[in-house]
C-alpha cells in the first residue's frame, strides 16, 4: 500500500470529524469568551507550576480539554491570543478549526495536480491562516480601543467631577461605552467585584490590550494612589495629550500609506505567485530548487524581499 493511498483518507477522516466537531460547538456551547477568561485567570493565578484541577473543575469533555490544553505550556499563549482578539473560540475549537483548514487545504492542493508537494503547500498556507487572522484581530480591537480611549477618560473625568469613586466610574465606562472598550473595562469592573485590587485589575487589562497611551493612563492613576491629587485634572490632561497624539499618527498614516501599501505589495505578491504556481504546477516550479547555481535565484530573491520589507518597514516607522 503506497504512502499517498493512506495519506488521502487520513486527510478526508480529519476533516470530516472537525466538520461534526463544529456542528457540535455551534449546537452546545456556551458564554464562550468568559469561560475562557476564566481559564486564563486561573492558570495565571497557579504560580507554582502544578498541573490544574481538571475533575473538579470540569464538568464536560470540552472544558476538561480546554484547560489540559492550557497547562501543556503553549496553551496559555494562545488562550491570551484569542481573548485579545475577542474570538468566540476555545482553545480546542480553535485548534480544531486549525486541523479541519489543513486538512481540506492539503485535500485541495493533491486535487489540482495529484502531487505530494502541492498538498503539502495547500495544507501549510491554510495552517497559517487562522494565525494570521487572529493578528489581525488583535491589531484591529487594539486600534479601536485606542481610538476609544479618549471618550473612555472623558466619562472618567466626568463620573468623578460627578462625585463617583473610581471604580464607580469604570462601572459607568463599562455600561455606556461601545465595545471594544466597554467589554475590557466590565472584565475590569468584574475583577474588582470578586475582590482584586485596582492596580491589579488595570494590570491584566494592560496585559490584553497592548497600548502606550492605556500604560500612560494607568500609571497616571498608579501614582495619583501612591501620592494623592485631583485624579480628574490628571486624566483631563493625559485625554489631552492621546488625543494630539492620535491625530498626529492619524496624519503620518495618511502622509505613508502609499509607501505601506507598496511594501506589502511587493513583499508578498511575488511569494503568493510562487506558492499558487507551487500548488498548480510544482514541476515547474521545483526545478529553481535543483541543486547548482539556479538555487542561488530562490535564496537570493528571498533575501532580497526580506531585507527590503523591513528596510521599507522601517523608513516608514515614524514615533510619536
């Protein structure tokens, strides 16, 4: 029995049962996003390094999953990965929707040409799509979370001057403000219900959103703790400064999109043509990899889209 007739059926079983997986997900799932913040506090909060509780702590097949998955190591990064990105997911369903892509990317590839190289490209590209996605959700919640902030320091500097305490303000932030800023700052209100410190629930959202300004606010309010003063005088000014601060990156984004697009474009064109030719014709296209001077061709035009992506990427990489 050849390799290739074992290979296609062990494809076709994986991405039949993540097909039935997903169904099965989309029929018995639950306030996803929170219990998998609830995984993530937990495994933060075992300092030791012990393995988690998973009979008590479980009740079914997919939590019990989720959290072994989780204190294997590469479990937590992901898990961090996927609330930042605000993704109804578990851990398991993500991985299994990682395997599913694969698996019918690889099925696609050995169906255009009935090459072992072609299904091996098709399944790599579709293994790293969901990353990518997940990047670009993550960049995409962190940009409208920074543009938010302004409004969010305004409702902040309002409830006090109102009479509010601080943490009654990151209440009324968390109700009237639109996500992605009204969802972080309830999973701050929710911290501090269950009996966190400020500094520690401003901390872990910190951690999820990735922001120099959010760091800016946060320390602002870190030493008007340690050292006292009026806390609403000192975000007004903070929302000040972000907001010069915006509509200063917002002009340098408009002055350098050209340049952006045209690097993006001339880094990955040339690598999706050779990947789309790997998967239609791989004959032709193995031969640039034959041993002698012709794999100089692929080595060097690879070095070159490297070294001018970031060379681009850099010109263009103005601090504000």
């Amino acid at each position: 029995m050849s390799l290739i007739s074992i290979f296609i059926p062990v494809l076709v079983a994986l991405a039949i049962m993540t097909i039935f997986a997903g169904l099965l997900i989309l029929f018995f799932r639950e306030n996803i996003t929170e219990r998998m913040y609830d995984i993530f506090r937990e495994g933060a909060a075992d300092t030791g390094g012990a393995r988690l509780d998973l009979s008590s702590s479980s009740r079914n097949t997919i939590k019990r999953l989720d959290r072994r998955l989780f204190s294997q190591g590469f479990g937590r990064s992901l898990t961090a990965n996927l609330i930042q990105a605000d993704l109804k997911l578990t851990l398991t369903e993500y991985l299994l929707i990682v395997l599913g892509l694969t698996s019918l990317g690889a099925l696609l590839g050995y169906a255009i040409s009935r090459q072992p190289i072609s299904a091996l490209t098709a399944g790599f590209i579709c293994f790293l799509l969901p990353g990518i996605f997940v990047k670009w959700r993550q960049i995409k919640r962190r940009r409208e979370f920074a543009n938010q902030l302004v409004d969010v320091l305004t409702q902040i500097v309002g409830s006090l001057r109102a009479g509010y305490s601080i943490s009654q303000s990151l209440d009324t932030v968390a109700t009237q403000i639109a996500p992605p800023a009204g969802d972080e700052f309830r999973r701050v209100v929710r911290e501090l219900q269950l009996g966190q410190s400020l500094m520690a629930a401003l901390m872990s959202l910190s951690e999820r959103i990735k922001s120099d300004d959010l760091t800016m606010v946060i320390t602002a309010i870190s030493i008007n703790q340690q050292v006292g003063g009026n806390l609403a005088a000192i975000l007004e000014t903070v929302a000040e400064t972000i907001r010069e601060r915006i509509r200063i990156k917002r002009e340098i984004q408009v002055l350098t999109a050209q340049q952006t697009i045209s690097g993006y474009i001339l880094t990955f064109l040339p690598i999706g043509l050779g990947a789309l030719l790997l998967i239609i014709n791989p004959n032709y296209e193995m031969r640039l990899f034959t041993p002698g001077p012709t794999l100089c061709i692929p080595i060097g035009a690879g070095l070159g889209i490297l070294v001018g992506f970031f060379a681009m990427r850099r010109i263009i990489d103005i601090e504000v």
